[in-house]
C-alpha cells in the first residue's frame, strides 16, 4: 500500500463512519424523530451507545486527517514519498484499530487499547515529519 493509498482509505474510513451516523438518524427521522434532534455539540441522551461512540470516533478521524493528508501531500510535492511509504500505511491500521476500540466500549481497558493505536499514529507522524524534513 502507498502513501497516498492509506491516506485515500483514511478518508474512506472517516466516511464510512459518519455514513453510518447518518443512516442511523435518518432512520430514526423516519420514525418521527424531529429532524432537529441533533444539535451540534449536543449529544441527544436517547441516541444508542454505539452511534455515540461512532460519533466520537468519527471526531477523531477529523481531529487526525488533516495532519496526516498534510504530511502525505507534502511528501508527495517534495518529491520524497519514498522516503514515508512503508511507515505511512500504519497510520490507516492504527487509526481502524483506534476505531475498533472506540466501538468495543469505554472501559479501562478499551481506553488504553485506544490510547495505544493513537499513540501509534502520533509516532508515525512524527516520524514522517522527521524523514520529510531530514535531507
């Protein structure tokens, strides 16, 4: 997988999340839900679990997308993709794994698995930043 491969499945995996987000509130307009029901940055307490955390997740894949697209994109215009290609498709694994762990639940141990995918993606980043910025 490239670079810009796993940033391409990065931006499908966001999608897909917030896809499923908005299949679940259309069904649930359907089922005479006020289209309304869910302001920005009020969590409705009646929405499932699951769709909360799909929520969140999805916000950490836009908190997250734009840092890797940036580097990705900039390796590709620098003419050094070489340089980030075999370490740039972890960042998509760890941030499914991320997600998973988001879906799974809230415990200790979920957040901790969490917290580890994202460190992973922390440190490839950086690590692509290095070599991008190494001469």
């Amino acid at each position: 997988m490239t670079a810009l491969q796993a940033l391409v499945g990065f931006a499908l995996w966001t999608l897909a999340l917030i896809t499923l987000v908005f299949l679940y509130r259309g069904l649930r307009f359907l089922r005479g839900t006020p289209i309304n029901h869910w302001p920005r940055g009020n969590k409705p307490q009646d929405d499932a679990s699951l769709v909360k955390r799909l929520e969140d997740a999805h916000a950490n894949c836009m908190e997250n997308l734009p840092v890797f697209s940036v580097l990705v994109l900039a390796a590709s215009l620098m003419d050094k993709s070489n340089s980030i290609q075999t370490i740039a498709p972890f960042v998509l694994y760890a941030r499914i794994g991320q997600t998973l762990a988001h879906l799974w639940g809230t415990g200790p141990l979920q957040v901790f698995v969490r917290a580890s995918f994202w460190s992973v993606q922390l440190v490839v980043c950086l690590w692509m930043a290095i070599q991008l910025l190494a001469a």
